[in-house]
C-alpha cells in the first residue's frame, strides 16, 4: 500500500506473505493428514480419526487473521499517566486494517489509502525523535504548545481520523460477533452509520454504499481469515467461535485506547 522508508516501523502487512508460507505448510501437512487417514481408514481406527481431528483443531488456533497478526490491541502495554506507546499503537492499527483485504478487492481501497495514510503521518512525526515522541499524547501535546494541530498533514488531525476509522472496524468487530444471523452488508453499514458517516461528505458517503454492495458473504468472510481453506470447511463451527472470540479480546482491547484518545482530545479541546 503505502510505502515506508522504514520498513520495519510500520509496514503494511501483507497477507499474501504470511499465505503463501503457511499454505505450503498447512497443504504439506494436509498431505500427510490425508494420507494417514486414508490409510487408517480401513483399520476403521476410530482413536486415530479423534487424535487426527484434535489435532486438525489445534492448528486452528493459529491459523486464523487475527491469531496471525502480530501486533494486538489487547496487548497494548500503557506508559506512565496512559501513555500510548506510538510505536505499537501504530503497528496494531497496521496490522488490523489489512483485514479490509478480506472486505472485498478493490472496495474498500480508499478506506485503505486512508488509515494507512494517517498511520504514516503520525509515524513521519514519531520518527522525528523516537523518544520525545513515544507515546501518541506526546506528538499532540507537542503540536498544541507549537500551535500546529491545524497545520497541513498534523499529526493531530491524522490521529483524529485513524481514532474514527478504528472506532468504525470496532463497530464491525461488535455487530459481526454478536450473533450467528449477522449479515455481512448489515454490519458494515451499521458501524458505518454510527461512526464514520456523520464525518463525510456526499462524495466519501458514496463510495461507501458502492464497497457495501461488493461485500462478500458470511462463509467467504469466514473463509478469507483462515489460510488453508480445508481448516474452515473441516470444522466450521469450531473455527467461527474461534474468530468470535479472538473479535471480542481485538473490542475489548480497542475500546481501552481509543477512549484515552477520546479524553485526552476532548480535555485539549481538540475535535474528536
């Protein structure tokens, strides 16, 4: 997506890496399942079948988008006084924005340029001096005593939107595990609704009606954030609940930060 000059810092993830690796992993290790169990079969070996499907299960556990990624808003360690450690906050959001990828193709790649644009103007800003800046409340306190929150490209401003664009995955996040009737289309357009929607122009609130209507379904969703198909389709139900509850420890940990950023704008009397 958005190239950095430090790849390191904050790079966009990219999924195809982390697929193509463990795909080959996963079909050489699909290739030894399939081949024991064919060859038990006939032994109708039926301990062998459960020690087979235990294991298969296992591997679910890390084999889905959000045990994959390594940067995790529930493992955000505070600083002193609630400090966002900058660095990590920013890989987080990194990390969990690729999951758009899954939303659809091209879609929702305007959503995209921008998170991934605001993360790289707090990252040029962070990048200035590492340790002055090392908690996200560093960089805006330092603009507001320059007076430069309303200047071109403020770090300020991009933290402002990239709080909104995570307060909207949030949202999705919550509609999405919240039931097992939840519509693909409905969620997206709720947490867009209550979110970023009162932000946007017609322009922007065009767009995204055109990327609501290219959502994929359900079991497609499901499929996009495993990397070996067969680990879903083997094992649905197990695999949904996993991602469920890997949902709920991402809201959980996503709710802790941005309310600090929340409070610390509304105290500085910034707009949220």
């Amino acid at each position: 997506m958005i190239k950095s000059d430090n790849e390191t810092l904050v790079a966009t993830p990219n999924p195809s890496i982390i697929k193509a690796s463990e795909t080959h992993r996963n079909s050489h290790h699909n290739h030894h399942h399939h081949h024991h169990q064919h060859h038990h079969h006939h032994h109708h070996n039926h301990h062998h079948q459960q020690h087979q499907k235990n294991h298969h299960q296992n591997k679910d556990l890390n084999s889905s988008f959000f045990s994959i990624i390594k940067h995790r808003f529930n493992d955000i360690v505070l600083l002193e006084n609630n400090g966002i450690p900058t660095e990590f906050f920013l890989n987080c959001c990194s990390d969990i924005f690729s999951i758009l990828d899954s939303f659809g193709s091209t879609a929702f790649l305007p959503v995209k340029i921008d998170v991934y644009g605001n993360i790289n103007k707090i990252k040029q800003k962070y990048l200035l001096d590492t340790e002055k800046y090392n908690t996200l409340q560093a960089i805006v306190k330092h603009e507001l005593d320059e007076k430069k929150t309303n200047a071109k490209n403020s770090a300020t401003d991009a933290l402002m939107w990239l709080r909104r664009a995570v307060w909207f995955l949030r949202e999705f996040l919550s509609h999405f595990s919240k039931s097992n009737d939840s519509v693909m289309s409905e969620c997206v357009h709720l947490s867009y609704q209550k979110t970023l929607k009162q932000y946007h122009n017609f322009v922007v609130r065009s767009i995204f009606s055109l990327a609501m209507r290219s959502l994929p379904s359900k079991e497609e969703f499901y499929k996009r954030l495993v990397t070996d198909h067969s680990v879903y389709l083997d094992n649905k139900e197990q695999f949904e609940s996993q991602v469920i509850e890997q949902m709920k420890l991402s809201i959980k940990g996503i709710d802790h930060v941005i309310n600090i950023i929340k409070d610390f704008y509304s105290k500085n009397k910034l707009d949220i």
